[in-house]
C-alpha cells in the first residue's frame, strides 16, 4: 500500500501477519524512531523475531509478511499452519459459532 500499487485480499494477510507480530511481541514489526526509516524497512520487509518468539509463530508470521502478494499464504493456508492448529481448539471455535448464530 506505501508503494501505490493497486491492491487485493492479500493486503489483509499482510496485515494479519503484523497484527500476529504485535499480539506476540508487543510492538509493530517494522517500527523506528522515524517514519521513513519505518517506511524504508517496510519496504524491504526487514524485520527480526525476538528469541522468545517460537519457531512456529515465525514461520506463520514470515509466510504473511512477504513483499510479492502472491507469495503469502491464503487465508485457507492460515488456518490449516501447524502453529494454529497446535494452538487452537475446533471445540471452542465451534461454540463461538454456536453462540453468534444464537443470537442473531
């Protein structure tokens, strides 16, 4: 989006990859003390895990966070990654369903 180029639903996963990033670590994965060097390193994809971030939520972050669009993963892909499927429980996401249908 910084480079003006037109976009698609592949925008959204880059954006679920920095959001995963955030929730993990705490800050945004390309922040600097100034905009165009935060820019410049969104620009590049130059980013780093912090050592406590698994080798998993890595992977996961690192196949969304990839400047050809048509290189990450789908959102189909997303959900079936190990790292969430290790992390999550079809129960519970079937009781959310339940619960929204419920009260619609």
């Amino acid at each position: 989006m910084i480079e003006g180029r037109m976009h698609d639903e592949k925008v959204d996963l880059w954006s679920l990859g920095v959001l995963c990033y955030e929730f993990l670590v705490g800050k945004p994965p390309f922040e600097t003390n100034t905009y165009q060097e935060t820019y410049q390193r969104i620009s590049r994809v130059e980013y780093t895990f912090p050592d406590f971030v698994t080798e998993g939520a890595r992977d996961l972050i690192s196949r969304l966070l990839l400047h050809n669009p048509s290189q990450r993963s789908t959102l189909r892909e997303v959900l079936k990654h190990p790292w969430i499927t290790a992390n999550s429980s079809k129960p519970n996401c079937q009781k959310g369903k339940e619960s929204t249908s419920k009260q619609s």
